[in-house]
C-alpha cells in the first residue's frame, strides 16, 4: 500500500540488542496497530495508537513497545531481542468509519 | 474480541469455484471482512459485509453470512492461479479506543492449473 511504509523490510539481529520497526503513514488515519504474524497464530496484535501519544497494549505486548510522537509515525521497540520475536510484523492503519485496515508491506525480523 | 476460525488449506482447479469458510463468535460484531494477503505481501481488503445483509456481490467475489449461525463465507467464482494466497477473514468489535478487528489464522488457497 503507497499510503503505508514499512522499514525495514528485512532485519537480522542478535539475541539481546535492541530492535525498532518503523511506520510511516500518508494517510492522515487516526488509529495505528502492529501485529505480528506467525505460521499457526495468524495475526495478533502488539499494541495499537489511538492518537498521538495514545497508545495501549494488545495481546502479546509482553516484550515490546511504542511510541506515536506525530500522526504519521508509530514506533515499534524490542528492548532486548529474543528468538521467540523472530516473526514477520505488520503495521496497519485506520479511521473511525468501519471500512477495515490498511496494511504495510510488512517487516521480516530475524533474531539469531 | 473474540475467536475467529478458519480452515487451514483449501485446494481447487483452476476454473473452479472456491468457497472459504470462516465462524466467528462476537455477535455484536457490526462489520466482517476479508482479506486476501499474497506472498511477501501485506493485507489487502477484498470485500466487507455489514451484519444486516445476507449476502454481498462483487464481480467474482459473494460474500454469504449467516448470521444466527455466525457463518462467514467467501466464494470466489471462476477461481484463477492469480487467487493462490492467504485469506483471513476478520470480525470487528468497538473500544472506547476505536474500532477493532479479530483476526482468523487464515486460509491458504492453492489454485492448481
């Protein structure tokens, strides 16, 4: 989706350091989310923004965080990189109407 | 939210129709989706059907809900190679924080020449 960019696309990292994935919007949406995907899990979310500097915590937020500092940014963190975050991330956007989600491209992020 | 599921794998012939299935549990959910995500992409929005329709059409795509069963249904008519991807369908569910969306784990559809 032109509207959505995700960077990196591709990441390696190591056990232990510290890891942030970045969404970029252009389409001035008020909600924000990160998921992550995994083979037998579909999708389940992280944390998800209400606006800026609103965020809050969604299903397995254990181990992450964010930060919404302007509409069009949402930061996602591994403060200290594990293997069980080795997963393919997904930011998605969205307005108060209820016409679905708009999604990135998504990040492949590998801890080794 | 609540649960959303899927069947895993569903294998057709080119041609053919598809039907993916999907339950839902949440019977407030006023808006079900589907989505469609092909290899190395991202979610792409298919279709939506709002919780007061029985069935909504789209070129290929009819969307059939059941909504005393909380039965979601995608059959894609005429089904081509380029259909082979993911499809997830999605229920959603208000917060004081918005709307929200309860994903399924996603059905992987191989369309076979």
């Amino acid at each position: 989706d032109a509207g959505i960019t995700q960077s990196p696309r591709h990441k390696v990292t190591e056990t232990g350091t510290p890891v942030t994935l970045r969404c970029h919007q252009t389409e001035n949406h008020r909600y924000m989310y990160w998921y992550r995907q995994d083979p037998g899990h579909g999708l389940r979310l992280i944390h998800y923004s209400y606006g800026v500097k609103d965020t809050d915590k969604g299903e397995v937020s254990d181990g992450y965080s964010v930060s919404r500092s302007k509409t069009e940014d949402f930061l996602l963190t591994l403060e200290s990189a594990t293997s069980s975050q080795t997963s393919v991330y997904f930011c998605a956007t969205g307005t108060d109407t209820n016409y679905g989600y708009t999604f990135g491209s998504g990040t492949r992020l590998t801890v080794v | 939210g609540e649960d959303v599921e899927q069947s895993l794998f569903l294998s057709v012939r080119e041609g053919d129709s598809s039907v993916i299935n999907c339950t839902y549990t949440d019977s407030s959910s006023t808006y079900l989706y589907w989505y469609k995500q092909e290899p190395g992409a991202g979610l792409q929005l298919l279709t939506y059907i709002f919780s007061n329709m029985d069935m909504k059409q789209d070129q290929r795509l009819t969307v059939l809900l059941n909504k005393k069963d909380k039965h979601l249904s995608l059959r894609i008519a005429d089904t081509q190679t380029g259909d082979s991807a993911i499809y997830f369908c999605a229920e959603n569910y208000g917060t004081n924080a918005g709307n929200m969306l309860t994903f399924g784990g996603g059905t992987r559809l191989m369309v076979k020449p």
